[in-house]
C-alpha cells in the first residue's frame, strides 16, 4: 500500500481515537488482510506472494517454496 495512503489512515484513527476513547479501533493493512485470506483458505492462494516486514526494497517470499 501506497505509505502517504497509510499514513493518512494512520492519522485518522489517531483522530478517531482522541474523540472517542471509549471506542476501540482496530487497523487492518493490506498485509495482514492478505494473510487472513491465507490462512482461512479464502482466496485461491496459487501463485500468491505474501509481502514482507523486512525494510528497504520490496522482496518478495514464495510461499509455495516453503
């Protein structure tokens, strides 16, 4: 996901959550919306390539290798 998109979100719930803190928020990312899918079986996983946590360039994991 984009990171200025992210950080926008990022602030938004911040926001969300100086207003109202009696509401519990919970931020889902494109990362972990993705593992969900995985690990439920929701998605035809194939060809799929979960991304990484790991800083600097992108790098990809094959998780049909593992």
């Amino acid at each position: 996901m984009n990171q200025r998109l992210v950080t926008k979100k990022n602030r938004k719930v911040r926001r969300l959550r100086e207003l109202y803190p009696d509401i519990a928020c919970k931020v889902f990312y494109q990362r972990d919306y993705l593992h969900l899918l995985m690990k439920y079986g929701l998605d035809d996983v194939g060809d799929w390539e979960a991304p990484t946590r790991v800083p600097g360039p992108p790098q990809i994991v094959n998780l049909g290798e593992l």
